[in-house]
C-alpha cells in the first residue's frame, strides 16, 4: 500500500474515465492510505477498494437503455434523475453483487465527499462499511435541482462537488505527503460563471438554504481557483495528476454507450502511459 492520498473528481459520467483509470491501478495491485471521492468518483472509489475489476465500467454502461436506471421518469416518479433504488440497491445487491467482504478487508480510509446544504460547506464521511454507508456514496452523486436532499444522522446533503470538487487540500490536511488526482476536466478546462437561467432555479429550489445558494453562484471561482493550485503543487511535483489530454464526447448525462467506452479506454490507457513516471513519483524518497 502507498501512503499517499488518491483524489477522485466527479463529473458526471464523465467520470467514467476514472473508472479506466482505476482499473489499470488494480492491474498493477496498487492501494493507497487515503481516497478521496466525489460524486462520481465516491461510486468508482467502491468497486476500486473491493477490487471488482470492470465493475465501475459496467454499471455506468450496462443501463443506460433502462428507464429503471435513469431518466425524465425517475426524475418525475421519484424526485431523482438517477433512480436511488436501483443504483444503491437492486445493482449492489442482486444484478452485479458488490463484494463487501473484500472492501472490508481494506487497510485504509475512504471517504465520501458531500456539500451540506445548511452550511454550504464540504464535509468527508468515512465508508467503513458499504452495507450502512451507502447512502453518503448517494449523497456525494445527487445532484442539485435533479435530486432529493439526503438525510444522513440529521444533516442535509447533496453532490460533494458543489462545495469542494477536487478535495487536494483535504488529503494534504491529513498529513498526506503525496497525492495522486485523478481530474474528469480536460487540460486547459476553466469553469464558466453559472447559467443565469440556472442559478434562478436554485434560487427557487433552494430558497431556505442561502448558503447553498452562495456557493452555487460563486462555484466557478472555487473551482478555477483550486485549478491554479493543482497546477501550482503538479509543477513542483508534489502531487501526481492524471486527465484527460482532450475535451470528451461524453455528456454530464450521456446515453452513448460508445462514447462511454471510449472514454474509458482513454483513461485506462492514460494511467498505462503515465504508469512509470507515477512509480517515480510515489517511490521517490522526499
């Protein structure tokens, strides 16, 4: 096991790419002290702990025909663009069983990032035990106006990447003296201001939660900001960061199944090409 800190952005299923990504991690037998996961990246860190390789791939592609697994129906009938239900539940329990014994035997720490919708801040909730922990995987995937609020021990919760998208300063915070970021944005990428037509619906939407509603409109400026710092921490090596060297096809909500696997395939074969320069990195004695 490296002891080193691994930071999953969200994106959507973009995030896809970090599940390539991760797969070639578990062909080389790697593990790290510390993963941090976002959104999408909180649902690809689970099947990575419990080592399913193909896992992550296949759940983000094997539904996207189903009307159980999302869309406007899901959306209408329960209140979630992706249905709860089957994603947290009939997947993980019956259609590709997720192996808990295994993710229990896991030496490490894993945490689920969310965005308190009274706070407006980022919390990090420990995944000890997939069976109960679950629903802070699904707190860290729902996304605002296209999802339920999720309760957890009394506090209300949505998407993690509203409020810290790309948790570096947490994994350096906790004493991790290498990070390795895996990003779903693009070199280059640079967060637009929110869509006025947007934002006037969170207005709405989210009227008793004004700080959500701050950090929403001023989510861009986090964002680019955390993106200089990333830059700043990669040219002096202190972390290791992996993304895409392109803009994808892949949509926030894509249907493709081509396009998905594609995206995939590229971030697997990223981690390939980059693998002997990040051994570099983690074995190299600060």
């Amino acid at each position: 096991m490296y002891h080193a800190g691994l930071v999953l952005e969200g994106g959507g299923m973009k995030g896809i790419y970090t599940a390539g990504v991760l797969d070639l991690f578990l062909d080389k037998d790697m593990e790290f002290s510390s993963i941090y996961g976002v959104s999408a990246g909180a649902c690809h860190l689970c099947s990575f702990v419990s080592k399913q390789r193909g896992r992550a791939k296949d759940v983000s592609v094997d539904y996207l025909d189903s009307k159980h697994y999302f869309g406007l129906e899901s959306l209408l009938t329960t209140g979630n663009l992706f249905n709860v239900d089957m994603c947290y539940h009939t997947i993980p329990d019956y259609l590709y069983p997720f192996d808990h014994e295994t993710y229990m035997k896991y030496e490490g720490k894993a945490y689920s990032v969310v965005t308190n919708v009274e706070t407006g801040m980022a919390e990090y909730l420990r995944l000890k035990d997939l069976r109960t922990d679950i629903i802070k995987v699904q707190a860290s995937a729902s996304l605002p106006l296209v999802s339920n609020i999720v309760k957890i021990d009394g506090k209300l919760y949505l998407d993690g990447g509203m409020a810290d998208s790309i948790p570096i300063r947490k994994s350096i915070v906790d004493g991790n003296r290498k990070s390795v970021v895996v990003m779903t944005k693009e070199v280059g990428y640079r967060r637009k201001p929110i869509d006025k037509a947007q934002l006037a619906l969170i207005k709405v939407r989210y009227a008793k939660y004004p700080k959500l509603v701050e950090l929403m409109e001023h989510r861009h400026q986090a964002y680019n900001e955390c993106l200089d710092y990333i830059e700043q921490l990669e040219k002096k090596g202190k972390i290791f960061v992996i993304r895409p060297q392109r803009a994808s096809e892949v949509a926030r909500i894509e249907h493709d199944r081509t396009k998905m696997e594609a995206l995939y395939e590229e971030g697997y074969q990223e981690a390939e090409e980059r693998y002997d320069a990040l051994m570099e990195y983690l074995e190299r004695r600060d």
